[in-house]
C-alpha cells in the first residue's frame, strides 16, 4: 500500500513535496528522481532529502490529491505542488474554501 510523504531537503520552507510509496526510502529515491527543486538546490552537489510519513489521521485527505490512476496501480509518485492554504500558504489539511484549520481560528492553537 502506498502511503503519504512529505519529503523536503533539510528545510520545508525552502520547499517540500508530497511523495506516497511503500516506504520512507522509497519516499525520498521517488522525490530526487522526480521533483525539479531539488536537483537545483543542490547544485550539482549532494543534498540530504528527509522524508516523513503523514499522519494517519490525514491519509484521506492526501490520498484525494495523488494521482489516481497510479495510486490505484501502486505506483510510487510525487505532488511537486500541492494545494497550500490560500491564507498562510503552507500545504497541510484544506477546507472546502481552501483555509487550514490553523488559520480558520485566527491563528490560535487548535
């Protein structure tokens, strides 16, 4: 079974991306092969790609946002962009207006 991924280079605000595969290693070979940033980043060096599984709680939600048709053959991908809140910008769990539930509370803790 596939599973959800963020995958990153040492720091989610200078980029990340969704990856689902089988596991975290797989998460993180899926990510260097397929997403554009994190090659340039490197710059032609070595760079360290973190992985780390989603919360099981989310999984359906992120699952709603993989390619179907791979996710259904199981094969491993990567969202280099998924949504991302249209208040804060950061890409975690929307409401149907596009709002995460950090921000729909006017910021306070949840």
């Amino acid at each position: 079974m596939l599973k959800p991924y963020v995958v990153d280079g040492g720091d989610m605000e200078e980029g990340a991306c969704l990856v689902f595969a089988h596991n975290v290693q797989e998460a993180r070979k899926v990510a260097w092969k397929e997403v554009s940033w994190i090659e340039e980043a490197a710059g032609g060096e070595w760079i360290y790609v973190r992985a780390k599984l989603l919360p099981r709680e989310e999984w359906d939600y992120w699952f709603t946002i993989a390619d179907q048709e791979k996710l259904k053959k199981e094969v491993p991908h990567a969202i280099e962009d998924p949504p991302a809140c249209k208040k804060c910008g950061y890409w975690t769990v929307l409401n149907e207006n596009g709002v995460c539930k950090y921000c729909q509370t006017g910021g306070e803790e949840l």
